[in-house]
C-alpha cells in the first residue's frame, strides 16, 4: 500500500457525489446516520418524504434564531422536532459538528437533568436538519411570561437542575453549552428542569476555535466571550456568568441590563456595556432576597473568567455546587418541584 499518499491527507477522503466538497469519514458516518430515530428501545428508519408527511400535520411548539420547533407523532409518540435551516456549508459542517456532540450524549441519554434526544435527519434541497428530541412542556422564558417572576427557593431548584446538566456536559463529555439562557431550560409536567440546545455548544477543546456564529441572545453573553479575537480563551465559567444572568431575570422578572439604564435591544450598545462595565450587583438593600442568594449571583457574574468559581471546588477556590446557596437547594428540591408542578398544570389548565 502507498502510505505516503495516505499520510498527505490522512483523515479526508474525496466525495464523490457533492461537487468539490471534501469531507472527512466523521462527516460522512454522520450523514449516514441520518434518519435513525431510536425511542427507548425501538429503533426506527424514518425517509425524507415520510417525515415531510409526518411536518403536514405537525403543531408549533416554538421558534427561535435558527428556526421553529414541531411536534409530531412518531409512532404514536409525541415528540418534538427542531428545524435547522443550512445556508451554506460552512454552518453544515458546523452542524455536523454538533450532531457529532448529540451522537456521544445520546449513549447516555437517561441523565434526567437534559434533554433527551432520538435522533436526527437530514434533508437536502433546500438544506435542513431536523433534530427528534424529547417533548416538554415549555421553555422557562414563556413560563414566566405566564407567572412574572419565580421565588427564589424556586431559582435555587432551577439553578440545581441546570448546573447538574452543565457540570454533567463538562466532566463525561469535555462540553461547555455557550448558550445557557432561560429559553434553553425546559421544564417538564412534574416539574423537573432539563436543559437542552447542549449541541449548539462545542466541545471544550475547541473552545478556542473562534466561531463568529454567536446565536442567540446576547445579554446572556459573559464578557471575555465578546472580543474572541482578542484570543481570549474561555471555559465553563462563561456558561457560569450566563447562569448568573439567567437567574437573575428569573428571580426578578427583568432583565438586568435594562435595569442598569442600557438600551438592551441595541446589539452594539449592550456588548460594548457587558465588555466595558463593572458587573452587575445584587445587593441586600434594592432587593428582598437573602444573603446567600445574592452571594451566589455575585460569584457568578464576577467579571474576571479566571476568578469567576468553577462548578466544582478547583484547590482552594470554592465552586458554585458548594455554595450555601446550591446546597439549599439540594435540600428543598422536593417542595420546589411540587410548587413547580402545581403551576405548570394551572397554566397549562388557563392556555
Ligand atoms: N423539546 C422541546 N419541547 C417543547 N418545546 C420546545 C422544545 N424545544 C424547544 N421548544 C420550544 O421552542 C422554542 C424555540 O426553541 P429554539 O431552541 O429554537 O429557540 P430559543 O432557544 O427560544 O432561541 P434561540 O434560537 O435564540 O436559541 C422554545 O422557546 C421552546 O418554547
Ligand atoms: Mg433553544
């Protein structure tokens, strides 16, 4: 065999069918995928023609930056399906990329603090991909827009649920989320949180790889995420400032850069705000909360990532999981679910 041909381009292989486009054997493994749905124990082939059959009569369930969420019946199982437009190739192999990532957690998907999620198909012409995924009730911003603000035994359960899913991401699958906001925490009728979009994230040791993609909302976005091409390397503390954040807005009903007087709907204004300013505070005064929530909120949006808390003890350094704070809640998790069940089922009852 010719190895010194192989070693010239050892991970790419042309393919044949798509004009000039290289791609490499993950790409095309993945692809190959496409269009296996597995439910618990079932596994399933599903065509194009036969999930655009199934679309016809699918209900909305949301939409958001990249495109809407469907539910359809699979089966004779409600599930939910997002829809991703792929404009060109570049986000194609970024997508892929993140179908790689749902590939690797799907082995473990009973991990009850995300999302879970069955499989994914692409279709071509124009490009899409859709994403089957597990159907929950609502997104925590629309749930508050139903109840205005959550007590703040109530963050603490929200925050314990969603830091178990990004400390989880973190240690079994080296993810950091990088979109970590209010939409992306789902809850479901018993009132369990679970976190999900985990694939539009990347995976830690491509952390530095700069993607100019930055989806979503940005007053989510930590501030050393805002000029990556300062080469400002970041980690899992950003998803612990956008924690922080979220948490606010959850707790307060506002968003805290409007609190502070900055025009929020202006993208320039508010990054060069989060990238300028001293970090928002919360403080016992302006605020009815107690001392350890509001000293949980503070080490989250430390603006410095290197003093910013891990979510584990890291030395000397005190994570967020060992906070008062998160270990309250660990003790009241009953109760808050309770109250979280009870409310999701009178919203549901007064849609
Ligand atoms: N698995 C799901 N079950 C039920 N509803 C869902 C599910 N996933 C998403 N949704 C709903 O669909 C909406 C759109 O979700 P999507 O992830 O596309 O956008 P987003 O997170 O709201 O915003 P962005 O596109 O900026 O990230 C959500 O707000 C949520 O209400
Ligand atoms: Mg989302």
């Amino acid at each position: 065999m010719n190895n010194s041909k192989r070693s010239l381009r050892p991970n790419k292989i042309r393919f044949a069918i798509d004009t000039k486009d290289e791609k490499t054997k993950d790409e095309i493994m993945l692809e190959l995928e496409s269009g296996r749905i597995t439910l618990g124990e079932e596994k399933y082939l599903i065509t194009e023609i036969q999930l655009k059959e199934m679309l016809l009569h699918a209900d909305d369930l949301g939409s958001g930056a990249q495109g809407d969420v469907k539910r359809i019946n699979f089966h004779n199982h409600s599930i939910a399906v997002k829809q991703i437009k792929i404009d060109d190739l570049n986000l194609f192999k970024q997508a892929l990329k993140e179908l790689n990532v749902l590939r690797k957690v799907k082995q473990d998907m009973n991990f009850q603090y995300i999302v879970r999620y069955f499989g994914y198909v692409i279709v071509n012409e124009p490009k899409y991909i859709y994403i089957f995924m597990e159907e929950l009730i609502m997104c925590l911003d629309k749930f508050q827009s139903r109840i205005k603000t959550f007590p703040e035994s109530i963050v603490g359960n929200i925050a314990f649920d969603v830091i178990n899913a990004l400390n989880y991401l973190k240690e079994n699958h080296q993810i950091i989320h990088r979109d970590v906001k209010p939409s992306n925490m789902l809850i479901d009728k018993e009132g369990n949180i679970k976190l999900s979009d985990f694939a539009v994230s990347g995976e830690l040791n491509n952390s530095v790889a700069k993607t100019k993609t930055l989806r979503g909302h940005f007053q989510y976005l930590a501030p050393e995420r805002i000029d990556e091409s300062q080469n400002s390397v970041y980690d899992a503390r950003s998803d612990v400032w956008s924690l922080g954040i979220s948490l606010y807005q959850l707790a307060t009903g506002k968003h805290l850069y409007s609190k502070l007087g900055c025009d929020e709907n202006n993208e320039f204004v508010l990054l060069s705000f989060i990238e300028k300013h001293e970090p928002p505070r919360l403080t016992l005064e302006e605020t009815t909360f107690s001392t350890e929530f509001c000293d949980f909120l503070n080490n989250c949006l430390v603006k410095n990532p290197k003093e910013r808390p891990k979510y584990k003890s890291d030395g000397p350094n005190k994570g967020i999981m060992d906070h008062p704070f998160f270990i309250r809640a660990t003790m009241e998790q009953e109760t808050a679910k309770k109250w979280l069940k009870e409310q999701i089922l009178l919203v549901l009852s007064n849609k």
